[in-house]
C-alpha cells in the first residue's frame, strides 16, 4: 500500500496503475493477508509509535508487518521509518535520497489534502 499511495499521488491514473501492477507482480515481492491477528498487531505498533514518533494507520501496518515476517530490511522513502530504523533494527534503503530535477518540473496532480 506505501508504494501504491506514492505511485497514485504522483503518477496520473493509468500511469500509476500499470506502475502497481508491474511492482506487485514482481516475483521478489511478498503480498501477505491482512486480517484480525495482524490489524491487532498493528494497533499496538500504531499505540506504540503514533505519540511518540508520528506514525500512522499505514506505518504501524507495515511495522507490524516486518516484525511478524521477521524482516530487517525496508525500502521507503518516508521520514517514519527514517526516524525508527535504529530502534526497530531496520536497514533502511532510501530509493529517493535526492529528488530529481526534471521529476521536480513536471506537473502532477494537485495532493488531495491540498484542496
């Protein structure tokens, strides 16, 4: 969900949606269900690191989510897990350390909490 939010805000419809489908049929990506046991999980992460650190709905699923997987390794670019990597035992790999000048030129739609 982290890539498809990214992707939707800043792809146009079509655009974004073939980028979805090409990342989550990749065959290193691991999609694993959602359900009660790991919603209840990610309610104590979110407990745990909305206060304190800023987390959301969305960050504490895919905290709740490496830990039950017993993952170590994430690739974002979004400040939370920049923030927790340390404490979390996570190897962050940031795939936009820098924003690129012709990405930064190009007219995207308007990000909906600016409406």
């Amino acid at each position: 969900m982290e890539v498809a939010h990214y992707l939707v805000r800043h792809f146009a419809g079509t655009e974004a949606r073939n980028k979805i489908e090409h990342f989550v049929n990749l065959g290193n990506v691991k999609i694993t269900d959602f359900g009660r046991p790991m919603m209840t999980k990610a309610l104590k992460k979110l407990a745990e690191y909305a206060y304190t650190d800023g987390s959301g709905g969305r960050d504490a699923t895919v905290i709740a989510t490496l830990m039950s997987l017993n993952l170590r390794k994430i690739i974002s670019h979004d400040e939370i897990f920049k923030r927790l990597a340390t404490r979390l035992k996570l190897q962050l790999i940031d795939p936009i350390p820098i924003t690129p000048e012709p990405f930064r030129n190009r007219h995207l739609p308007t990000p909906r909490n600016a409406r």
